[in-house]
C-alpha cells in the first residue's frame, strides 16, 4: 500500500481508497459531479448520508482493488488478484464507529487522486467534529 493513501480494514482485511478517473466518471454518472455527492453527504437525511458514503467508500475501494491488480498484472507480480467488493459487504463488514470518519478519508482520497492538498480548515473542522462526537459517547466534556 502506498505512503499516506487513506484506507479501510473490512472484516480484519485493509483496503486502499482510490479517486481515479474512472471514479470521477462515476461520481458524475451517479449524482453529477464530486460536488454534488459532497453535498449529499453534507445536507440529506442520516441514512441518505450512509447511503452515499457507502457508495463511495465501495467505489473508491474497488478503484484500489483494480489499481493493484492492474499494476501487478503489468509487472508480472505472481500476487493473486483481489476480488471486488459489494455495497452489501461493506454495510455488512464497516464498523459503525467508523462511518464518522469516512468523510475525512474520503476527501483526502479525492484530493490526493487529483493532485491537491486537503484544505487545513476542512481537516480542522473534521477532527473537532469527531472528537466532539467521542467525547459525547465517552461521557466526557471539555
């Protein structure tokens, strides 16, 4: 796996995320650009918000899946190609805990597969917001 890529363990195995062009083509086929499934995210009801994260993260881990098996194919890796994976897999496998920070991971893998940094506030704005959210679940207030 490759330095600072943002990844997702399902069911104890890790698992890249990937924006490729191709995942830009389906972010545009699906809901018309990246912007659009950002405010998806941002603005729809909970389970609309799961749902496009889900789509996402199901996305972005198969363009990773088929970017590894594509280069090892290339090189002559005697490596196994990995099988793709389903939304149901990953509904079924993703730990809830860990939907709070899919946003972040999913905005680090768009801005380093199109070649950008992920803004400071944007970063800033997610880490408080998660670590609001373990503080509410521990108990805990500061």
């Amino acid at each position: 796996m490759e330095k600072n890529v943002p990844t997702v363990t399902l069911g104890g195995q890790e698992f890249e995320l990937a924006f490729t062009t191709e995942a830009m083509l389906q972010f545009s086929k699906k809901y018309g650009g990246v912007e659009n499934a950002g405010k998806m995210m941002q603005e729809g009801d909970a389970e609309e918000k799961i749902r496009v994260m889900i789509w996402i993260i199901t996305l972005m881990i198969n363009q990773g899946i088929e970017k590894q098996n594509m280069l090892n194919l290339l090189t002559g890796s005697p490596e196994k190609p990995r099988r793709l994976v389903t939304e149901q897999i990953v509904r079924v496998l993703l730990p809830l805990n860990d939907i709070r920070e899919l946003k972040q991971k999913i905005m680090t893998a768009i801005c380093i597969g199109m070649g950008r940094e992920i803004p400071e506030e944007l970063v800033d704005e997610d880490l408080a917001e998660i670590q609001a959210e373990k503080n509410v679940t521990s108990g805990t207030t500061q």
